[in-house]
C-alpha cells in the first residue's frame, strides 16, 4: 500500500495537470471568438482600379466617396459599385425590355469576359455612323446605370442602336484573366462589335481607355461625349487635341472638382467641340439631372446626324 503523502502529491499534480489543460482550452475559444467578431461585418475590396477618377499629365486627383442616389419614380437606390451594380431588373422596368435578358451579349475582348447590352441585332456589323452609341461607365458603375435612368430606352425609342457594357472587374464582367490593357481595350471591343465610326460616351474613369484610341485611331469614332473624364496625357497629347477630327460634347457638373472643370476647358481645344455644364449637378452629373442629361445628348446626336 501506497504512503498516504505519496497518493495526495499524485492526485494534486493530477488536479493541476486538468486545471491547467481547461484553462488553456478556454484561452483558444476566447481567441476564435474574438477574430470571428473582428471580421464580422468586414467587406472584401472592390474589383477595379484603384480609386482617382481625374489625373491630367500623369498625375492623380482622388475623388472622395460620395453617395449617389438615383430618383426613378420618387425611389432613391444606393450608388453603384464594382461587382455589385444595381439590379439590372429595374433597369429593365425603367425602360421596357431594352435591357432584358434578349439583348444580352457575351463579348471576348483580347481573352477577358466582357457584359453588354445591345439593343441592335447581333449579327450586325456594319451600322450606318453615327446611329451606333457605346455607352461606358465610371468606377462606381456599370451598364444598369444606364438603363435605371432610362438612357438605353430613350436612345432606342430615338433610333439609335444603343451598345451598354461592363468593363472587365465591373458589374457582370468578370475581372481581367489576361490584364487589361489601356492602351488597347477600346480598340480590340470596337473589333469585337465589327463596329467602328461609333458614338462613345465616356464618363469618368472610363477616359482612360477612350484617349489612347481616340488620339492614335480617331476614325473609329463617329462622335466623342467625354462626361468629367479621366486623362492622363502627355502635353503633347494635349496639343493634339487642337487637331482632333472627331466632334465632341463635353460635360460636367457645377458641383464637380476643380480639376473637372479644368479638363472641360482643355478639351474645348478638339475643334468645333460643344461644352454643356449642367447646373447643381457633381461628378456624376447625368445621375443628377437625367432627363437634361438626355436632351442635351439628343441634341448632339441629332447634329451628328445632320
């Protein structure tokens, strides 16, 4: 038979073995309860570019977070964003089945996935200019910002065959596969169409894939509406557009940046251009005032036509 002092050592260093076990236990819940809360509520960052949506000469001019809100019918709805536009269901309500599943297209754009919506047959490559009008979109956007303020069915009930798409990273586009290249994009999607001499509207960010193409294959457009674009041009560049043959509207909003207004007069150089200002109206001032928005792009079309 074991000593009694013997037995009470082993039971104690067993007591303190188990007390010591438990306590360790409890430490990791306590730690994977706490990262669990941490990450709550935590979003993953948005698919794009990184966020400036001016930059002249190189230099980027960060625009900070505004809430857009969009008025259809007395209904606000949240701004749009990268990978989560609105529901391009209520863009279809807004403006008929112009934007329904019918009219939507599968690109491939130099191996990257890109989201239209045409409005025109499919199969049709060679539209007479300028009845075509490709419609990009800024940062914050996408193609069913067009059609929730109704510029896809208004340019349709118009007699335009009306060309809305996802950049690659933005709304139902996947992002990029094979990098997405500035310099080319606009190009190689105009390719893809079998269209050219096309009416491009060119808001924000969207710039920045317009002016390469713009200044270096100026015949594939058959209009330009640069709306507060980005630029990032050489000044060379900018003293080519002295003796840019494409005509040009362009616009901002009164509430816009300073640099906003600043590009609005650099590009009152392209010859015969037309500039509007739309009054009250920030950065996405074709949000702000959709139905001045639509007459003023009428107008234009309209002349182009003549």
């Amino acid at each position: 038979m074991q000593p009694m002092t013997t037995v009470c050592k082993r039971n104690a260093r067993v007591a303190a073995g188990a007390a010591i076990g438990l306590f360790v236990l409890a430490v990791a819940l306590l730690c994977l309860l706490s990262r669990g809360q941490g990450h709550q509520g935590q979003r993953s960052p948005p698919v794009g570019p990184p966020e400036s949506d001016l930059a002249i000469f190189g230099a980027a001019v960060p625009l900070p977070p505004a809430t857009v809100a969009v008025s259809t019918g007395g209904a606000s709805a949240d701004p749009l964003s990268p990978r989560s536009p609105l529901n391009p269901t209520a863009g279809a309500e807004a403006s008929g089945d112009v934007c329904g599943d019918s009219q939507h297209r599968t690109l491939w754009v130099d191996g990257n996935e890109v989201f239209a919506v045409d409005t025109g047959n499919s199969g049709e490559s060679a539209s007479p200019a300028p009845h075509v009008v490709l419609l990009l979109h800024g940062m914050r956007f996408s193609h069913s910002s067009w059609c929730m303020i109704g510029t896809v069915g208004f340019l349709h009930a118009s007699g335009y065959r009306v060309i809305a798409v996802d950049i690659p990273g933005y709304g139902r586009s996947p992002a990029p596969q094979r990098g997405l290249s500035k310099q080319f994009f606009l190009k190689e999607l105009l390719g893809a169409l079998q269209l050219s001499r096309v009416v491009v509207v060119s808001p924000s960010f969207s710039g920045s894939f317009v002016f390469p193409v713009l200044l270096r294959k100026p015949e594939l457009f058959g209009g330009f509406v640069p709306i507060a674009p980005t630029m990032s041009l050489s000044e060379a560049e900018v003293g080519s557009l002295s003796t840019l043959p494409v005509r040009t509207l362009v616009l901002w909003g009164e509430k816009d940046s300073p640099e906003a207004h600043r590009v609005a007069q650099l590009l009152s150089q392209i010859p015969g251009s037309t500039r509007h200002m739309f009054p009250g109206a920030g950065h996405a001032c074709y949000l702000d005032s959709p139905e001045n928005w639509h007459t003023v792009l009428l107008r234009f079309l309209k002349q182009l036509r003549a």
